[in-house]
C-alpha cells in the first residue's frame, strides 16, 4: 500500500506523465482509501484545468495597478513594521 507521500507525489507526476499500470493501480487504490489524498488529487486537477485557460502572459497594461493612496499606506505599513524590529 502506498503511503500519503508516495501517493501525493505519484498525483503530482501523473500530471506530468503517463504513470505505469502499477502506479495507477497503486494511486487509485490510495485515494479509494484516503479521503485527503483524494481532496489532494482533486485540488491539483483543478489547478491544472484552470492553469489552462490562462493566457500565456500577460501585457503590462493588463497588470493590475495600485493606486498612489494604495502604495502610501502599504510604505507607511512597511515603515512602521521596520520602526518596531
């Protein structure tokens, strides 16, 4: 039996590549048991399809911005965490 490790990295790799009969067997045995793994494997199939409907990059001008208050507040957070250490 597979263990939570080795089966969340053969879900991993089965993303990558075809898994042999004994690995698919093996992983698909692991999730019928373990419910996280399971929720893994679903997790990562999820990333992955949306992943596709990404563009492949994005355009400076599709960046979302902050405004100039946006980038005020964050520097006066940022100082203030500095001020503390």
């Amino acid at each position: 039996m597979l263990s939570c490790k080795e089966a969340s990295q053969l879900v991993s790799q089965s993303l990558d590549r075809p898994l042999s009969f004994g690995q698919r067997l093996g992983l698909r045995l692991h999730l019928l048991i373990c419910k996280m793994c399971h929720q893994y494997a679903h997790q990562l199939r999820f990333l992955q399809r949306v992943a596709r409907h990404l563009p492949e990059h994005l355009d400076e001008s599709d960046a979302p911005r902050l405004s100039a208050a946006a980038k005020q507040r964050i520097r006066h957070t940022l100082d203030a965490g500095a001020d503390h250490s």
